[in-house]
C-alpha cells in the first residue's frame, strides 16, 4: 500500500533556536499521542536541518528534509546546496519546484527535471509540487497546466526512479491564502495526476505513489481531505510552524 507522509514545510520562518525548539515538540508530541502509520517529515530552511535530523534521529516515522536543492553536484556555484550535503545532514527528503520557487526564482519545469535527477541520485526523496494559479483555474486551463509541469518535471525517470517521487498537488490559490480547495476538486486533480501516471507507466505505478495535498490544510479540514482515495497526505505551511496545530493535522491521519 502507498505511503501516507504528512509535511511541514516551514518555508523561511524560525531561527536555529526556535526551529530546534519546535522539532523537539512536534516530535515529543507525534511519540505521546499518534499510533496511525503516516510518516511525519519536518522540512526546516536548511541551515537547521543537520540539527532537526539529529534531534529525531532514531524515532519511527519521523524525517527531515530540505525546501530546494541544486541540480549540480558539487563545485564553483556560490549559495547552492547539493543533494549529497544534505544526504550527509541525515535528511531524507527535498522539496522540488515549489510555486513560490516557480514565482520567485523563476524555476521552470526543465530545470526542475535536473534538480529531480540529483536529487534521486543521492537517494534522496523529492516531493515534487505542482499546482495552477487562480487565473489558470478560472480559464478552464488547471488540467494542461498540470499536464505539462508533470510531464515534463518527471517523465524522463524510468518507472523505477518514478515510484521514489512524491507529488505534492498544492494550487497557487490555496497557500496561505486561507481559501483550501475543496475535497471534491483536490480528489479529481489528484485522481488526475494519477491517471497520467498510469497513462505514462502503468497502473501499478500510478497506485503505488504518495500524492499530498497542500494549501491552507488545518486540523480542521485534514481529516475531510485525508478521507479521499487518492489523497495520501499533506504538505503543510501556516499550520506547520505551531507544534499543536501541525500534530492535529497528523492525527487526522489514521
Ligand atoms: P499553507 O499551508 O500556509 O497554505 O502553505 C502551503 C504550502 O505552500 C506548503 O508547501
């Protein structure tokens, strides 16, 4: 059965101290009161992800992992991270194309297939994000969209490397914002991310992939969304940075 991973996304929020002081909470509260079988990955900004692997090192279920990598693997490329630094932090997971990456940074989906590739490379796991900005939503454009940042973010790995993707679906118009999509239209586009999955590859494939949900998730509506057939978790920003609020949100997953 595929992997139901609940993270949170931290973003570039807290210092080294509070950062800390929030993984050793959320991991505190995770041991005392969640016995669902979910995995459970802090994604801090880098700089404290070393100290966050350390601080649940050894604790079942819970991960790290980082918000960006770079596509190169080592060398003259100043301010970038490689994926085999953050290996050796003990984390196991980075976040690829983020929509605020995509906005800000200008990352496009050819680049995000290299960053993808170093990032299996090192045996890391990439949780891959896509999503449609309002505006794409309300042409009727979100299916293309979704089409072409998947196809052309993932489907030059071969069916092994694609069954070590995660895919986080989170709509532009959801994250922070307070507005969360509905279940019903967060179920048909993941059910739609599926489908091309098994298009591309096949249906054991298609199946065997963890798709999270992200975008304004709160403990209020996680359960709701966590109930869907082809929601298997989320990716959390606001809620993330709370250690209740973000526990809530991993018991909602039985
Ligand atoms: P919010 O939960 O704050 O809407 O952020 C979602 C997100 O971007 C997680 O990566």
């Amino acid at each position: 059965m595929r992997k139901k991973i609940i993270a949170g996304n931290w973003k570039m929020n807290k210092n080294l101290e509070e950062g800390l002081a929030l993984a050793s909470e959320v991991s505190n509260m995770v041991k005392d009161e969640y016995q669902g079988s979910a995995w459970v990955v802090l994604i801090p900004p880098a700089l404290h992800v070393s100290g966050v692997s350390k601080l649940i090192n050894g604790m079942p279920k819970m991960y790290a992992g980082v918000q960006n990598c770079s596509n190169h693997k080592s060398g003259a490329y100043t301010g970038e991270i490689s994926a085999d630094m953050i290996k050796s932090t003990g984390a196991s997971f980075v976040i690829i194309g983020h929509s605020e990456r995509r906005q800000y940074f200008g990352e496009h989906n050819d680049w995000l297939a290299r960053k993808i590739d170093a990032v299996l490379e090192a045996g890391l796991t990439p949780i891959y994000c896509c999503g449609e900005t309002l505006e794409e939503r309300e042409k009727n454009a979100h299916f293309t969209v979704l089409e072409k940042q998947i196809s052309e973010g993932l489907f030059h790995l071969n069916e092994i490397q694609m069954q070590q993707v995660v895919i986080a679906y989170e709509p532009v118009w959801a994250i922070g914002t307070g507005k969360t999509a509905s279940t019903a239209q967060a179920q048909e586009i993941h059910a739609f991310i599926r489908g091309l999955i098994a298009k591309k590859y096949n249906t054991a494939v298609a199946q065997e992939i963890t798709i999270q949900y992200g975008g304004s998730v709160k403990a209020e509506n996680a359960a709701e969304l966590f109930a869907a057939p082809d929601i298997d978790g989320a990716l959390v920003g606001g809620a993330a940075l709370q250690s209740r609020s973000f526990t809530d949100i991993v018991k909602a997953m039985p």
